[in-house]
C-alpha cells in the first residue's frame, strides 16, 4: 500500500474494525429478530463512529503521542492534525445520518454513541471515568443494532393506497367487501355493502383505534432496549477491563489492572456460556431468522416446530466462549507476570480482538446460531490484518 494509505490506515485502526459489525448483529440476535435493512444501517453508521472516534483520538493525544509514541500518523508528519480533525467531524455525521435513515429511536441512541465518543476523546480518557465512557459506548453500540433492527421491521413501507378496515375474529381486521356491479353498470349495493356504507365512519374509528396509541408506542420502542441490555451490559463490562488495561500500554508496570481484566474476562465467559433467559413482554421474532437461528424470548414457551433439538446450540455457544477465552486470557497473564509495554499493548490488542468471539457467543446464547457463526467468520480477517496495521 502507497505511504498516505498506510498512514490512513494506521490512524484508523482499520485491523479493529472487524470487531464492530458484531455489536449490531449481536443487537438484533438479542431482540429475536433476523439482520435486515436496519441492521446494515447500523453496522455502517457504528463503523463510521468508531472510525470518527480513532481519528479524533490521535488528534486530541498529537502531543503525548510526539513523546511516548513519535511514529504515530500525527507525530510523524504523516497525516496533520487539521486532517485527522476534519475526518473525525465528516465521520460523526455521516454515522448519525445512517442511523437517521434506520429511525428515530436509532438516531437518538446513535447521538449518545457520538456525544460519549466525543467526550472520552476530548476529556475523559484521562480521567477515572475513561473506561467507563468506553464501555458505555460499546453497549450503546449494540443498543443501536438492536433499535435500528427493530425500528425497520416494524415500519414496513406502505403504499398511498389507504384501505379501510375494521377489527375481525381471525386476524383482527376484515377488508370492506367491494360492491359488486350491478345492472347497466351500476354497482349493486346487498345488504353488507349498505351496512359498510352507513357505517364507514364507525368502522374507520374503529380501525384507528386498533392502532397503537403514542404511549404504547413508546413502551413497544423501549422493549428491544430492554432485551438488549443483558449482552450490552457483558459487552462493556469486557471493553471496561480491557481499557483499564490500556492505560498503562505506553509506559507498563500495572499487574493490578491486566490481573483485574484477568478476573473479569473469566467471570464474563462463566456468565455467557449460561442460558440465557427471555422477557414475556418482547415481540415475537418477526420474518424468521437466519438458518440455524432459534430465538426464543418467553420462558417456559414450547420450542416452534422447526426447532433444531439436542445439544448442538448449547455446545456452540460454550465452544464461541471457549474462543474467547483462548483469546484474551493467555496475553493477559503474560502481562501480569510481566506488565512491560510491548506485552501490555499485546494483551490490549487480544482483547480488542476478543470482542468478535464474545460477540458470536452472545448472538448463539440468544438463540441465532448462524450468526454467531456469521460473526466468527471476522475473526481471520481481523487476525490477518492486525499482522500489517496494529488495533492499538
């Protein structure tokens, strides 16, 4: 690659963004919902954010980064600092314009995504509530997988053609029946028809009221946050050790920290490799899922018919964790024993890598098998591209 891509790609860290889509389809696979157009709206809009906060990273650290690490894009000449800055501000908006396209409850979980972005960059990085602020962003990240997933698969696109309907036995609505013709031409009004007719405002009332009211509306919009926040919450809890850890990457000398992150790590794979149980207020998947898929929100509720049974689904979500344990534990013990810079960078990059594991797991725990598998096929890719361009 030409000298001005390879700086590029060194600011952005492009190698880590293999562990961004798994925060948007582990979202969806929390919900019961299959990926869709709202998915890969998310995934887009989640990669422009953490591209925007790498940028505006290496800017706002130009000066640290001219003494602990002076190779760095910035530092070295390679990329000003008038560019990164910009990149940062053009990659922000472009994210919260995706995530606009996929709907309101989206865009506004993607504004909070941006602003603690923004904010861990500019000030709390350096503080004691950095690795809380990057945890909350990528639990807001898979916040927004779940919400951008649901918002557009329950606002399917209509056409102008309004239809009047009214509540009925099976499906809760009934079709007026049109009038048939009758002679010359004319249309024969039979007895139903002349009731639609004298009761067509009773019926399109009727038809309003079936619809969700805006409170109701509001509660069904907070249910795919409510089934999310079990995988958001695991999510960060594994991004809050891991940047604890890498606080101390340029200088080392922390056990307590990659330790601490040791702990965690471990009790973080017990927890994912449990079943997972439902919520009786979720909306039932919609649209099936993809092959493999098995979601199941409501406890104790009878399996569908088409359920795969037997132990695979239970030996895949241990296997995803075992992946995930194989690939963060090991580098973090090595920087407990020895906590010197180049093994503390070590084990930051595993654990940025971990998240692609960790994600497949907590898509196979909520039933979507195939895409856990989806996610896991990132993991070469991540390996292969983090040899030329480091995560960290």
């Amino acid at each position: 690659m030409t000298a001005t891509v390879r700086a590029w790609a060194e600011l952005l860290r492009i190698s880590a963004l293999f562990t961004v889509p798994g925060d948007a389809l582990a979202g969806a696979a929390a919900i019961g919902l299959r990926p869709g157009r709202g998915t890969a709206l998310a995934v887009g809009a989640s990669l422009c954010l953490y591209e925007a906060g790498m940028a505006l990273n290496d800017w706002a650290d130009r000066d640290e980064d001219a003494v602990d690490r002076p190779h760095r894009p910035i530092p070295s000449g390679r990329i000003t600092p008038g560019a990164a800055l910009t990149a940062a501000g053009a990659l922000t908006a472009a994210g919260l314009t995706l995530a606009a396209r996929a709907g309101r409850p989206a865009l506004t979980v993607a504004t909070g995504l941006a602003a603690t972005v923004w904010a861990y960059d500019l000030h709390l990085k350096h503080t004691q509530a950095g690795p809380a602020a990057m945890a909350t962003a990528r639990a807001l990240d898979l916040l927004l997988g779940a919400t951008a997933t649901c918002g557009a698969g329950a606002n399917p696109e209509h056409s102008g053609t309004r239809t009047v309907t009214a509540p009925g036995p099976a499906t809760g609505l009934v079709r007026a029946p049109a009038p048939t013709p009758g002679p010359a031409g004319k249309p024969r009004r039979g007895p139903i028809a002349r009731l639609v007719g004298r009761g067509g405002r009773a019926m399109a009332k009727a038809a309003a009221d079936a619809q969700p009211r805006q409170g109701e509306r509001s509660r069904q919009a907070a249910l795919p946050l409510r089934a999310a926040l079990p995988a958001a919450a695991l999510l960060g809890a594994h991004t809050y050790a891991v940047t604890a850890v890498s606080r101390h990457e340029a200088q080392g000398g922390s056990t307590v920290a990659p330790l601490s992150a040791l702990a965690a790590v471990i009790a973080l794979g017990a927890t994912a490799a449990r079943e997972q149980r439902g919520y009786r207020d979720v909306p039932p998947a919609l649209g099936g899922g993809a092959a493999g898929d098995n979601h199941r929100l409501v406890p104790g509720a009878p399996a569908p018919a088409n359920t795969p049974t037997g132990p695979s689904p239970r030996l895949l979500v241990t296997a995803l964790t075992g992946a995930y344990l194989r690939t963060v534990t090991e580098p973090l013990l090595h920087a407990t024993l020895n906590p010197s810079p180049p093994l503390t960078q070590r084990a930051v990059g595993s654990g940025i890598r971990a998240m692609i594991p960790l994600q497949a797991a907590l898509a196979a725990r909520a039933g979507a098998a195939g895409t856990g598998l989806a996610v896991m096929g990132l993991v070469p890719l991540a390996r292969t591209l983090a040899r030329k361009v480091s995560p960290t």
